[in-house]
C-alpha cells in the first residue's frame, strides 16, 4: 500500500448503524453511514435531539448499534473488550464532562493515559509536563482537579486525551465551557496534534467558527446525516454521504 492509498484508506467507518431504545420506539440514529479517513478534520453539528452524542458513542465504541456496523481500519468490531483495547491505543477522547480522577494532580491524570504504552515513569512525567505547558498550564502541575477551573480541566482532559499521539481524536463540544481565548487555544492545540500526527479529527460543536475550521461538516437532523459538506473539495453530498 502507497501513501496516497494509506491516507485515503477509512480509519473509521459506520455501515447502516441504526441505534433504538425504549424497544424502538425512540430512534436515536437512523440507518446513518459515513466514512472518516486519516487526516480529515471534521465537524458534526445538529440541534440538541438530532443524534449527536449517540453518533459519537457509535464511532469510539461507548455504545452499540442496534443494526449496522461499525469498523475501524478496516475490521468490523463489535465486543466490548476489543473495543477497550482499541481506544487505549488509538483513540484520543475529550468530553463535555472532564472525567479527572480527583485524588491525581492534573500532571498524574495525564500520566495515567500512558501508563500502558509507556513503562519509564521520567518519560510519562516529561511527555505529561510537555503537553500540559502548551496548554498554558504549566504552573498548575501539581494541582487536584478541584483546585483548577472549569476551564483548566478541560484542557488537563485534552492533554491526556493526546497523551499517546492518537490515530483518532473524537472531541464532544471540547471548547463548551471555555472563554474565548481558552476555546481558541484548545482549537488551535487540536488541529496542530492532527497535523503533527496525521490523525482523524471529529469534532461535535455548536460553534460555527469551530465548523467552518474544519475541513468537512457532517449535519445531522433526526438521527440521519441530512448533508456531508467537504470544503477542500467544494462538494456538498446529501443524505448519508460519505459511506
């Protein structure tokens, strides 16, 4: 496999998913398909109801599809403990709710998601600092999660989710509680750790500036991919495009 074919190979993909609750009488997602290459940066927006956190529980395995499939490189995955693996492995994953473990200062939290990977301690202490200095926190190491903002947490959550350079980065209205300057930081510090690594970037946002940043925007209306605007390429596609 070239580079050209390695680049446009799909790292993550949805086939027919279709997620119902309440014995189908709510449907969450309809039957949505899409595909997400390596390096795509892109934006999923919808009013509140329309699917959204549904999509991105089907994309990182925090949920199942009712029918449908989910595939990641390539390979259909479907058991709760491959799914386990695969996030601690290539998936990066930042919240709106910060999940920080409260007894660990912000430094150890970013240290635990390396914890697998990377057995020298100095290493996972220099890589945590690293990341936590880019993100202006370099004189809040040290601190429990209680002691730092709303907004400091969020960006302690996004260190560790790039902790382990990952192949896909899945960020759930990242910048929500942020001021202005700390969502355009947050932004900026996203879209260079794709860069740098050639990740795929999926963002959920409200944000019309977060969208119009990314490359690609996925619209979603009452559970179904209503259109697959893809700017580099000025193509609008409807209804699912993207499969």
């Amino acid at each position: 496999m070239n580079d050209r074919e390695r680049a446009d190979r799909p790292v993550l993909q949805l086939a027919g998913v279709r997620r119902e609750f309440d014995e189908g009488r709510i449907v969450a997602l309809a039957g949505v398909s899409l595909s997400i290459t390596r390096g795509e940066t892109v934006a999923i927006v919808g009013r509140s109801g329309s699917g959204k956190s549904t999509l991105v529980n089907m994309l990182c395995g925090l949920d199942q599809p009712t029918t449908g499939a989910v595939r990641v490189n390539g390979q259909a995955v479907a058991r709760r403990t491959e799914w386990t693996a695969l996030r601690s492995r290539h998936f990066g994953i930042v919240f709106q709710q910060f999940h920080l473990l409260p007894t660990l200062s912000a430094v150890e939290n970013v240290e635990l998601a390396l914890m697998p990977a990377v057995r020298d301690r100095a290493a996972r202490r220099a890589r945590s600092r690293e990341l936590l200095e880019h993100l202006g926190l370099g004189h809040r190491l040290d601190l429990l999660p209680a002691r730092l903002s709303g907004g400091e947490r969020q960006r302690v959550a996004l260190a560790r989710a790039l902790a382990n350079s990952p192949d896909i980065i899945i960020a759930d209205e990242p910048t929500g509680s942020l001021d202005r300057q700390s969502a355009d930081n947050v932004l900026e510090t996203l879209l260079d750790a794709r860069a740098k690594v050639g990740s795929a970037l999926v963002i959920v946002t409200h944000e019309r500036a977060i969208a119009l940043a990314c490359d690609r925007e996925i619209t979603l209306v009452d559970g179904a991919i209503s259109s697959d605007i893809r700017r580099a390429r000025g193509e609008i596609a409807i209804a699912g495009a993207g499969a």
